[in-house]
C-alpha cells in the first residue's frame, strides 16, 4: 500500500508544477491504483484533494467515481422516491457525483433492520459496507466524506452553524409539524380542531424564525448553494399540504420563497428528483392501502 501512496504523491506534485499531462491521470496503471488507495482508506479522497491545485483535484475527483465503478464499490441508498427525506439525500448525492445505486424500501422487515435499527427511510451502506440512517446523519457523512465533491457547507464554522440552524428550523417547526396531519391528508378525514391549532402554532414558529434567518439572495444563505437549500426545498411540500388542510398558505409567508422556490426547481438533479418522485406516488400508495386498509 505505501508504494502506490508513494507514487500517487509524486503524482500530485507533478501535477501542480506542470510537468504531468492531464491524460496520465487517466491511464489505466494509475487507476488501479488509485482504485487501491480508495478501497483501502475511506477518507483517501479528502487526504489527497488538499494537496492538489484545481486542476489536479478535478482530475482527482474523477479519478475517484471510476475507480469506485471499476470495483463496483458503491453507495446504496435505500428508501423510496415518494419520501422527502429520501429525497433530501438522493439530492446530495446527485450534487456530489457521486455513484450510488436506490434499493426500495418500503416497511421494515428483519434483513432492513440491519441496516436502518429504528426502521426509519431512508438509510444508507456506504462505499465501505458501513451502515447509517436518518437523513441528516447521511447528509453530513457525505459532506465529511468528500468535502471536495461541490460541498454544501462554507468554509467558515459560523457560517456553517447558521446552515445547521436553517436545517433545524425547517426540520422541527416545519417539516414535523406539518407532518402530524399527513394521515389526516391520505385518509382525507378532517383535522381535529386542537390539533389543527398545535400544527398551525409551531408552522407560525417556524415561519417567524425562518423569515428571520433566511436570506434568499439569490439561495437561503447568501450567494452560494448549501445543504440548507436542500432541506427547504423538500422540506416545503409537507409545509404546503399542512396549509392545504389548514386553508392558509403558510409557504406564502415566507419572504423571497417564490423566486427561490422557481430557481431551485430548474436544475437538472430536481427535476430527476420530482421526476422519479412522481413515478413512485403509485407504489407508495398501493403500499399505504394495503397496509392501513386506506
């Protein structure tokens, strides 16, 4: 293992002083080794990306996603399309290039539990046959992984702690207090009155704080894509189906969200998302009836 370590790192200076032609990053010698130095370090690609000067860390990048398809080393996402959760990771994955391949997965039978212990969608088996679940604690793993794969976090600890705390926001006084009325929404009986006061009381909090948080200019944060970006963006159709119930128009009141909301959906990676979502409402549902009977 040292040798090709070795060789890699003359690889990179070699690189940065000029002397190495772009193609050799791509012959096969070195991808097997690199293939080596990948399968063997988890982190090998954000021990080397460092070292390297932009054009060298493109090449480098690159020469990660075919070394991980030349072994068949990949990421499995397991889930389904129709979930937002799912959603916020299979867009992180999208955006990173990463290779990763979906195993659907509706209820939790013995083999899931293995995986995900609570059950929970989505979950994930990294490159390295290492298990996770829950979809912030698959966020940051990809973030921490391969830092250098269009990173969603700033540079500076402040900035991403506000990041953290958009994401907080959206998950605790939107997301989950909208999602309280989703089987009110699929069995389409009425809301209880008490309940649809809590729901709309903590939508308030969470509108309020957001509002003050968020700058939309043009993305949540400022002028760069971040993971809270993501988050809000499949955050809010659970927003809006709770406003639908409630007949109040809650992602209205968000300042500057109908431009941004417009932005984030033309991208390629969101319309594959919503695309893929669509496809899945069918599934979902025939899964919902025969389980609950709705």
């Amino acid at each position: 293992m040292i040798a090709p370590l070795k060789r890699f790192s003359a690889w990179i200076c070699a690189w940065n002083s000029g002397d190495l032609p772009s193609s050799s990053a791509g012959s096969s010698h070195l991808k097997d080794e690199l293939s080596l130095i990948f399968l063997c370090i988890p982190s090998g690609l954000a021990i080397f990306a460092p070292l390297c000067d932009n054009g060298a860390r493109a090449q480098l990048i690159g020469a990660f996603v075919s070394s991980a398809r030349h072994l068949k080393i990949m990421i499995t996402l397991y889930g389904f399309s129709y979930s937002n959760y799912y959603n916020i990771v299979k867009h992180v994955l999208l955006h990173k290039g990463l290779p990763f391949k979906e195993v659907e997965q509706f209820g939790a039978d013995d083999a899931y539990i293995e995986i995900s212990p609570l059950g929970k969608v989505p979950a994930m088996t990294t490159e390295h046959g290492e298990c996770m679940s829950e979809s912030t604690v698959c966020c940051d793993y990809l973030e921490d992984a391969y830092p250098f794969n269009s990173p969603l976090y700033p540079a500076d600890d402040y900035d991403r702690a506000r990041v953290r705390q958009v994401i907080k926001v959206s998950e605790l006084y939107l997301e989950l207090a909208g999602r309280r009325l989703i089987p009110f929404s699929i069995s389409k009986s009425p809301v209880p009155a008490a309940l649809a006061q809590e729901v709309s009381d903590v939508l308030n909090k969470g509108v309020a704080a957001l509002n003050n948080l968020a700058e939309f200019d043009p993305y949540v944060m400022g002028n760069k894509l971040t993971m809270a970006d993501i988050y809000l963006r499949y955050v809010l159709g659970v927003v809006a189906l709770a406003g639908a119930l409630l007949e109040r128009d809650f992602v209205a009141e968000i300042e500057g969200i109908e431009d941004w909301q417009e932005m984030m959906a033309d991208t390629d990676i969101a319309r594959k998302v919503d695309a893929d979502r669509e496809a899945n409402g069918p599934a979902f549902f025939a899964y919902i009836k025969e389980r609950y009977g709705i």
